[in-house]
C-alpha cells in the first residue's frame, strides 16, 4: 500500500506556481481497526486478550496524565499536560472560567524517521474545484430541476456559487440547449457560495429546453470555473 497525496494551488499568496501536498488516506480506523490489524500481524495471543491489553494500557496512560506525569511510548508518541490562558501576576491561579486544561501531543522522531523509509508515496490526480449547481426550484410552478417561468423568480442550490456580479464573464447563464444560444441572468436577488436566488430573463423561448450554467472566479483566482446543472429546464409553451 502507500500513502496518497494530491497538490493543490495555494491561494494564500500570488505566485500562480506554488501548491502544497495534502494526505489523502484510504481509509480511518478506530480502536477496533488497531485490534483487527494487530491480529492480521500474526498475534501470538487471542483477540480477546489483545483487547484486553490495550484498554489497560489506555487506563494507565490516563492514570498517569492525571498524575501531572509526561508520558513517552517509545516509538510512538509523547504526551504531557499543558495549561492554555493569561495568569494576573504569580499570585493568580488556575480557574477553569479564564484557563483551560489541554494535551499536547508529538509524533515519536523514531516513527517519523522509519515513516520516512519506509513509505511509498503516490500522487493522486486531483479534480479541479468549480461550482456545484445541484437543486433548481422554480418559484412560479414549485417544481424542482423541471420547469422554469420567464419573468418568475429561480433559485439554485449547491456549493461554490457566488461570484462577483461586477465581472462580465462572471455570473449565471441560460443555454438554449438546441441554439446554444447565451442569455445572461441580469438581476440576482441572493447570491451566496450556497444560495442563488435570481428573476428568469423573459427573454426566453417559450417551450424550450435550458441548460443552466453558472462561471466564477474561486478563492480569488484568475482561471474562470464553470458548473452546470446535470439537468436541462424547460420553460412552459
């Protein structure tokens, strides 16, 4: 097996060539994985026991925190107390209403540097963002992804939706699905990354098919993105 990864653009700065590498795992696993996978490694001792083991280690790991001791499980990890939060002075002490009470955690060096070794790394492609036009309802016959009435209100519901209705080349499209003919929504009421709500040009062919298509800039970017509804509308004859 090996360890997945993808790039992605970094939108914090303004260099078009610099992306960073996310981890992508396959898989998560909890308390009953760590059991399964210990016993797929060949365990000399039952899984009963196995389980067993572990709950008492997990039991004196807590022990010992609450005992104010730092705990280091060589080639796994360190953990240790810590306390979050401004103190008056020397004289001031904890308060559970101004302080906190945290955990702090780190990776063993040992783990890491073997990590490092042994894993095989295998970058995954990576599906470009772009707006998601998933629900149209439309307010004149209340019929969802069906019909549209010029001249009513339509609102789409999905994610990455807003854009920046200053722009020309930004912002929601009607396609005459026969013509590909572009009509271009003039009034937005609502337009969030969620939400758009607009008022149906009346402009548009009676007893046609429409394909909905929205274009925006994402995160501040240069490249125009585009998403479509994965269903045509039709406006009444």
């Amino acid at each position: 097996m090996a360890i997945k990864y993808a790039l992605y653009e970094n939108q914090l700065t303004a260099d078009a060539g610099d992306f960073y590498a996310r981890t992508k795992p396959i898989a998560s696993k909890d308390f009953d994985g760590l059991v399964e996978r210990m016993m797929e490694q060949g365990s000399t001792i039952t899984e009963a026991d196995v389980r067993a083991v572990l709950l008492e280690a997990i039991r004196a790991v807590k022990s010992l925190l609450l005992d104010g001791q730092r705990i280091n499980i060589n080639g796994l990890v360190h953990i240790w107390p810590s306390i979050k939060g401004r103190f008056d002075g020397d004289v001031d002490s904890y308060d559970a209403s101004r302080h906190e009470l945290n955990l702090n955690t780190t990776a063993d060096r040992g783990l890491i540097d073997e990590l490092r070794t042994a894993a095989v790394l295998e970058k995954d492609t990576v599906l470009e963002a772009s707006p998601q036009l998933r629900r149209y309802v439309d307010n004149a016959s209340g019929s969802v992804n069906a019909t549209m009435t010029p001249g009513m209100i339509g609102q789409i519901t999905g994610k990455l939706l807003d854009f920046d209705q200053v722009q020309a080349d930004e912002g929601l499209f009607l396609i005459d699905a026969l013509t590909d003919v572009e009509t271009k929504v003039a009034y937005i009421q609502k337009n969030t990354a969620t939400d758009t709500v607009f008022l149906v040009p009346d402009t548009l062919t009676a007893d046609t098919q429409y394909q909905v298509e929205l274009r925006t800039r994402l995160f501040g970017g240069e490249e125009l993105r585009s998403g479509k509804l994965k269903v045509t509308l039709r406006t009444p004859a």
